[in-house]
C-alpha cells in the first residue's frame, strides 16, 4: 500500500524564507549564510528528494518599497514579519533597523526569531547589545558564537541552519500523516 499522504506532501519543495537581520558589519557572516544554504543545504535536500528550499532574504538585495511618509526600514520590517525565520546576526552593536526588525517579529505570532551573537561563549557581554539580548532572552533563540573570523562562527550558522531543516522536515512529516480528502 503506498502512502499518497507523504509523497504528495513532498512533491513540492516547501521554501522556508529566512530573512538575515544585521548591520553592515556582518556583510561576509551574511555572504556565509546565503552560501551555506545555496551551496550546502539546498543541494542535498534536492539531492535526497525531500522537498524543502531554504530561501534566503537580504535587505540589502532590494530597493525597500515603501509609501510616502514610511520609514525606510519599514519595509524591511514588513519583510522579517512574514518570512518563516528573522536570522539576526550581531557582532559589536545593534543597530537601529535591527532593533526595529527584532522587536517587530517577537510581536508577530508564526515567525521564529533567532540571533547569532558573534562574542565570548563563556561569558554575556554587559554590552547594550548584552542588555537588549537579556531582556529578550526567553522569547528567542540566541547562540553565542565566538569571534566571527573563527570556526564557531561557521558552525553556528550550520547548526542554524540543520535545525530549520530539521524542524520543517519534521513538520512536514506530521503534515504528511493528516488525513487528505
């Protein structure tokens, strides 16, 4: 007996839209993570035939569309608060539109928010940006990662990125199981 349920629930790739939150400072971290799920992780999961896509969103790849009398990062905003995963990447601050990004998807219901903090795994910085992370923590992923030029940088951003993939596989196998009529 074949199970129509699973196959047809593969049959399309489910795009899992991850918008990458960060100042200019994280330019090469955002160029690690777009060519880790290019690269890396979309090719195998065609590869293995399991019908997920990791789409990777700049801001920095588009010209912001907005309404006159709108702030620039409102349309950024907009975009955080309807992808599947606001990636905020942080190495010395938090900018302004970061910030706005952030507060913006711990208000929206359905969009995960995680952040790769790029200092010291052993200790919290008493930082302004150890302070805003501090006050958020329980409603956030946060991975300290070390400095962003060595190796737990990369295996952060891995680790991030095998759980999406993990998380959406594995939602997409209960889904696969519902009754279809």
């Amino acid at each position: 007996m074949h199970d129509v349920g699973v196959q047809l629930a593969f049959t399309n790739p489910d795009e899992f839209v991850i918008f990458l939150s960060s100042g200019d400072d994280a330019l090469r971290l955002r160029d690690l993570v777009e060519q880790l799920a290019q690269e890396a992780v979309n090719p195998e999961l065609l590869q293995a035939q399991l019908g997920v896509r990791l789409i990777i969103d700049r801001w920095e790849r588009t010209a912001p569309g907005r309404t006159a009398g709108e702030a620039v990062n409102s349309w950024f905003v907009r975009r955080a608060t309807t992808s599947s995963l606001a990636l905020c990447l942080l190495i010395r601050r938090l900018g302004t539109g970061t910030r706005e990004e952030i507060e913006a998807v711990l208000g929206t219901d359905g969009v995960d928010l995680s952040v790769i903090w790029f200092v010291d795994r052993t200790t919290w910085p008493r930082t302004a940006v150890g302070s805003f992370l501090d006050r958020h923590k329980d409603h956030l992923y946060i991975d300290r990662a070390g400095p962003p030029t060595e190796a737990g940088a990369a295996v952060a951003l891995v680790r991030l990125l095998l759980h999406v993939v993990m998380q959406r596989l594995s939602q997409q196998r209960e889904d696969g199981f519902r009754e279809r009529r």
